[in-house]
C-alpha cells in the first residue's frame, strides 16, 4: 500500500518514520481513524501515529501521546475491523489457524488458505485455516 497520500493528508499527525502495514481492504477504516485522530490532535498535540497494521486479525494503530478518546478511537477501529476484508472492503470473516488464534479477516471471495502464511510458525502454509462461523464452499 502506498501511504504517501495519507502522510501528506495528515502530515502533522504522522512522522517522517510512519509505517503501514495493511492491505487495501482496510484503508477507508484508516483514513476515517486518522480523520478522527487529527480532531483530538487538536486537544492534544504531541498525539502522533507512528505505525498502522493488522495484528491478529484487528487493524492495529500505534503511536505516542494518546489521549483516552484516542485510544477510544484506536480500539472502535479495531473492533469494525474484525468484520471487513482486509483485501477488498466487504464483510469479512476471522480467520482461525490450527491452534484458534485469528490471524487475519477475510470475505468468501478472498479465503484462499495458499495465499495466508501463519506467523511465528516457520512459514508453515495455512492448510488448516477456517472460517470463524463455516469453511466456505
């Protein structure tokens, strides 16, 4: 993802060592999250976002000088995020590996178990991954 667009966006809200690390899917979320952190910026201005990414399965926001209605924001994200594919934006699902830790969000049409590595487990391919509600067909 490239995130020139959103540096120059919210340029006092991020630094010049801003990392996202998220797919496409998640962007409108991204932007809507630093729309609303740029406002409470406004109350609190050390508030930075230093680095967005997806950490099991929720889009994850961190930074520094978060006020409590910034981490608020940080966490009302997260949880929509739990729901939208990461890759394209609709209705998603949790992805749980063998061991039941979700490791990523996706729709019907981009589960595709080839394409997921699971982590901290030596790359092992995600043949055992499901759906949190039903394997899709």
């Amino acid at each position: 993802m490239k995130i020139s667009p959103l540096r120059e966006q919210f340029s006092t809200l991020v630094g010049d060592h801003f990392e996202v690390w998220i797919s496409e899917g998640w962007l409108a979320l991204v932007t809507e999250a630093l729309t609303r952190l740029l406002k409470e910026q406004g109350i609190a201005p050390a508030l930075r976002v230093d680095q967005i990414k997806q950490k099991w399965g929720k889009l994850c926001i961190n930074g520094e000088a978060f006020t409590e209605r910034a981490l608020a924001i940080a966490e009302e994200v997260a949880d929509s995020s739990s729901r939208i594919c990461e890759i394209c934006g609709a209705q998603g699902e949790p992805i749980k590996n063998s061991r039941g830790w979700v490791i990523a969000v996706r729709c019907v049409k981009h589960f595709d178990a080839r394409e997921i590595l699971v982590p901290d487990e030596s790359h092992e391919r995600a043949r055992d991954l499901q759906f949190d509600s039903a394997v899709p067909k």
